[in-house]
C-alpha cells in the first residue's frame, strides 16, 4: 500500500520535516524552498501543500473547505487561470489532498501518519483533521507550484475494474464520514474565498457542457440533481426549453430562492 510506504519511509526520516510528493508531479523551480519558508513562518505548526496546476497551466487545486449544504469539501479555484490575483495569496483552508504537502516529522509521527484503512481516497483529508484537531494549521503556499497529472493511478483502475473502483471509493467514503463527520464543523474554518468558488461550486455551476447536449427543439425538461437550477435557466435563455422541473436532494435556501419566481425546485 502507498500509504503504509509513506510511513514507513517517515519512521526512517531524520529531518524536521517530512514532504510527500506524488511521481505523477512536475515540481517547478523553488517549490521546496517555498513550503519551507511557509512553514517556518507559521504561528501553529501543521500542514502546508503548493499551488497545485492542470497540464494546460490553469489551476487543478488551492486548498479545499467544507460545504454543509452538500456535505463535502470543495476545492478552492478549480479551472481558474493561474493568473487570477486572489490565487497569489497564501491561506489557512480545512484540508489539502497530499500529492505534494509538508509537515513536521513530529507532528506527523504524533498524529499516527497516514491511515492506512483506506485505499487511495480521503486518506489525505483524515490526516488534515488529525492535524487539526491537535491545534495546526492547514496552509496553502501560493509560491510553491507543482503540475500534477491527477489520478494517474486511480484512473487505470477504473477503466480496468469500474466497479472495484466504485466500491473502493464507497469504502473510503465511509470510514472517513464516520470517524468525521459529526466533528467536522468545528474543526474548520471560515471559507475565506467562498466568492471566488462561486461560478464553479455545485449549486450555480451552469453545466454548459450539458447544454450543448440538449435539442434545440426540446420544450419540457426534467432534470434530476439540479442543484440551484442554474442548467435550468441557462436553457430557458438559450430558448431551448420553455418549461424546467428540477429535482434537487440537497436543500440549499442560498442559492434556490433566487430561482423560485422562475423554477420549478422539488427536494426528493
């Protein structure tokens, strides 16, 4: 297991520092350097991942934050241009995924290291809290890039064994809710570029990609998991639908009552 030799590999460190970095990255120039000085500079000794880059140069991750209204952590800034201002700043986030992070080999001893129950999924988050529970921080350094070929390994697995794939993820997902779930809100902090995530989070993503599917002939649609109806809207602006009925699980007042003089929102 990847994670049981991230331990080990730990246990034989001598250094202050232990830094994971994944074999699917190309580290830029000055990113060990960077973290680094991240670290050092912290008031609360903790975890410290890079600016994380898609192949095409735009922004794969920045950190992530928990949302109630869906119950997961989102990623701050995904497919933003790596030019956007806000992302050259560095911030304190709930959690960073440990294709390239750093942390004291103290701390990660103290916290038990990775857990090795799961299997390529969450493992990374768990530690995040673990550190955060015991008092460290979670920074994302803006001066430390790394381009990271995402889920090189994962990816061969699902398209070798989906359902494996499906199950495995399933697993992870509730070994982590159960461990966490009930303490994650206490232990996170307040978004602080929840502006910047808006055009991009689940609620008032547009789907464009799913827009160009719809016939232009298509006057009633039922779409299921609607989220804010932003779909919705967007194809009663195109004229490709005169009526939309969403169904939607996750209640989010926030973004839907802005919809409701113009959509229709049923919460199964």
């Amino acid at each position: 297991m990847l994670f049981r030799s991230n331990n080990l590999a730990a246990k034989q460190a001598v250094g202050n520092y232990v830094v994971f970095l994944n074999n699917d990255t190309v580290p830029k120039r000055g990113w060990l350097s960077a973290l680094l000085d991240c670290a050092r500079g912290q008031a609360r000794p903790g975890i410290v991942g890079c600016k994380l880059l898609n192949p095409d140069g735009s922004i794969q991750y920045t950190g992530g934050y928990y949302e109630p209204s869906v119950g997961i952590f989102r990623a701050a800034f995904n497919g933003y241009p790596a030019t956007t201002p806000a992302v050259a700043k560095s911030r304190e986030c709930d959690v960073f995924i440990a294709c390239c992070v750093l942390l004291e080999r103290e701390l990660f001893n103290q916290v038990g290291g990775f857990d090795e129950g799961y299997t390529h999924g969450h493992e990374d988050y768990d530690l995040c809290l673990k550190v955060r529970e015991r008092g460290g921080a979670v920074m994302y350094c803006a001066s430390s890039e790394v381009t990271h070929f995402a889920e090189s390994t994962t990816k061969k697995l699902a398209k070798r064994d989906p359902a494996a794939r499906k199950a495995m993820m399933n697993a992870n997902t509730e070994r982590f809710n159960t461990r966490w779930k009930s303490r994650i809100a206490r232990l996170c902090v307040e978004n602080p570029v929840r502006d910047y995530m808006t055009g991009f989070n689940y609620y008032t993503n547009q789907r464009p990609e799913i827009a160009e599917l719809v016939p232009a002939t298509c006057e009633r649609v039922l779409e299921v998991g609607c989220a804010g109806g932003a779909l919705g809207r967007e194809l009663k602006r195109q004229g490709k639908a005169r009526y939309v009925c969403g169904l939607e699980i996750n209640r989010s007042e926030e973004h839907t009552s802005e919809l409701q003089s113009r959509e229709t929102i049923s919460y199964a």
